[in-house]
C-alpha cells in the first residue's frame, strides 16, 4: 500500500530564505508526482507534475526533483515571500488514476 | 474557460441527515474524481466517475455514494451523516488518465 510522508509538518521562516520541503513514499512504481499548494479553506493549485522519466521540473522560484528508486521528491522554493505562505502538498499517481496525498507542509514567511 | 466549479461553497447538516455535493468538470474533461480532507490532513480519494459508471473506489463506506450525467458533471451523496464526516469535499476532473484540476471544495460540517 503506498503511503506518502511530508517532512517537515511545518515551517517558519524569515522573508528570502531559500526553503526545501521534503516528500517521501514507499512504493517507488509510481506514474507522476504532483505538488499543490492549498490556501487555508481554499481548493488545491497544481504547481509541478513530474512525470516518473523525469528528474525535475522548474516553475519561476520553484524547483521539484524526483528519485523514483529512493521514493523521495524535494520542492526547492527560492527567495521565500510572504505571499508564498500556504500549506504544500506533494501527490503521487500509481497505475490507478486516484492520487495518493501527504498530509503536507504548513509553511508561514514572515516579513 | 470556467475551471471546476463546487456547489455549494459551504453547508451544515446534523447527524443522520443526507447531503448532496455538486461538481462541474473543467471544459473538455470526462473525468470526475472526488475526495474528502479532514482539518490537518491530506485529501483522501473517495471514488472517480467516467462514463457515468464509477470506475474505482476508495476505502469509504456505501454511505458515499455518487453519480455522472450525461453532460459529465457529477454528484456526491453522503447518507446517514455521522460527526466525522465533516471535511473539505474537493472534486477534480481530467480527461481519464491525465491530470487532474480541482475546484474550490465544499465545506461541510456537521454538528
């Protein structure tokens, strides 16, 4: 059964740290791996999908690398803002369509 | 384009009581995933619709049961409301297999 882990749980720091998030998960027969970010209350955005040939992927400040035989993926966020504060979510597809979510990293930036 | 949209944004039922939960995928989209997130929690995948049939289901009880129409929008049913049942309702829709969008969610307490 996959299960998926974020580290830390949560996280504050000051504005224009760079920051990693960590996700693990324990079957590395995967499909994709996603991260969202979700506002308090607020549905899920999709900000990286990386497909299981891949390595990384790069959005603006974001950074998600993939090691599909360690089960590990790392968000790198660079120049943390307050704007940036949120819960993150990594996700990971199988050979079923459901995704399979961490509990996520609460992240606060502070001025 | 409209994204996924939730209907309603917001409600309260009391135990026992049976609730509805409405989405509208994404322009294009045959696909509709469901998923509930308890307070502190990752979303948990509840079941997915395609071609009106439910074609996988997540480890929730007969109490959530749902449906697709024609024009591929969707519903949620939850019988016999039970305290724990109060969660974030989030929906995705896709084309099946691709990746999912999400809507804003439902948020639903039940006293």
């Amino acid at each position: 059964k996959q299960e998926v882990t974020q580290i830390p749980a949560a996280l504050s720091v000051p504005e224009g740290e760079n920051l990693v998030l960590n996700c693990s998960f324990t079957d590395s027969a995967i499909y994709n791996l996603q991260w969202f970010r979700q506002d308090p209350g607020k549905g899920l955005t999709s900000l990286l999908l990386i497909q299981s040939s891949q390595r990384e992927q790069t959005s603006g400040r974001l950074n998600a690398s993939l090691d599909k035989s360690s089960g590990r993926s790392t968000l790198y966020i660079a120049a943390s803002q307050p704007g940036d504060s949120a819960t993150y979510l990594c996700a990971v597809k199988g050979n079923t369509d459901k995704l399979i979510f961490g509990t996520g990293t609460r992240l606060q930036v502070f001025p | 384009d409209a994204g996924v949209t939730q209907s309603p944004t917001h409600l309260i039922k009391t135990r026992g009581q049976q609730v509805t939960l409405r989405c509208s995928p994404k322009s294009g989209h045959d696909t509709v995933s469901w998923y509930q997130q308890a307070l502190g929690q990752g979303p948990q995948f509840i079941f997915q619709y395609y071609e009106e049939e439910e074609r996988q289901r997540g480890n929730f009880p007969d109490r959530f049961s749902g449906h697709q129409f024609p024009n591929y929008s969707s519903e949620l049913n939850v019988n016999a409301l039970l305290l724990g049942d109060s969660a974030l309702y989030l929906c995705a829709s896709s084309l099946v297999g691709y990746e999912q969008y999400f809507g804003p969610g439902t948020r639903l307490t039940v006293t």
